[in-house]
C-alpha cells in the first residue's frame, strides 16, 4: 500500500496532523518530480533552520523544493505560504547541503522550485501546482 493510499483510506484526511499532511504531499510531489525524470536524492534534509522538503535531480540540474499542502483552498493557495523569509530560508540549507554531501551528484545547474498541492476533505488532489524557478 502507497503513502497516499494509506492516509486516504485508513486515517482519511480531515483527521491527518499537520506533519503527516505534509508528508502525503511530499509523497505526491516526489511522484510528480518522478513522473518528470528526477530522482528524489534527498527528503526532509534537516538543518538548524529547518528542513528542505525534496531534493531532486534529473541528470544535469538539482532542484531543491518546498513544498505546500493544504486541506482545501479556503485558507488560501499553497504557495501564498512560501514568503521572503522562507525563500531566504531554503538558500542557506541549500548551500549546507551542498557542503555536507560529498556523495550528491554533480550538477551544472541548480535550481529553487515551488510545489503546491491542495486535497479535498476526502483526500482527492484537487491540484499540483508547479513552480519551476520560483526564486
């Protein structure tokens, strides 16, 4: 049984904390960035700042993204979340990762990507909203 497949039918959505929301769309998102040719090489990298959500490279480029996921759009979009601070934010573990992984791959391009997912009450994707180059 999937990630997503799990949360939806054993726990259903409505009943998900916030961290394990964010984990079911950390799991679609990886499979969207799948789904482009990337391979996760890394997930909730972890910092004294925080935590890079995935990691992803396709060959020739590293995308470092965050991601955002809400229930429904009531409280507004995803990405509406993704401000100045945590732009900033994700530039300082980026450059802590490339520090620290002797064993990350060799990229010539690196890259900031935003990634929004909004599920219905039921657990249904109602959107995937991709940012490529979001700062």
């Amino acid at each position: 049984m999937d990630c997503h497949t799990f949360f939806h039918t054993v726990l259903g959505v409505d009943s998900l904390s916030r961290q394990d929301l964010g984990r079911l769309g950390e799991h679609l998102a990886a499979a969207h960035f799948a789904r482009l040719g990337f391979d996760v090489v890394d997930q909730n990298y972890r910092t004294r700042w925080g935590e890079i959500d995935l990691i992803a490279f396709d060959g020739g480029t590293i995308v470092f993204c965050e991601v955002k996921t809400r229930r429904t759009t009531a409280t507004g979009r995803p990405l509406e979340a993704v401000h100045r601070a945590k732009r900033a934010q994700l530039r300082r573990m980026a450059v802590r990762w490339l520090i620290e992984r002797d064993d990350r791959p060799f990229a010539s391009e690196l890259r900031f990507d935003a990634v929004g997912i909004t599920l219905d009450r039921q657990g249904n994707l109602l959107a995937l909203e991709h940012v490529e180059n979001a700062w």
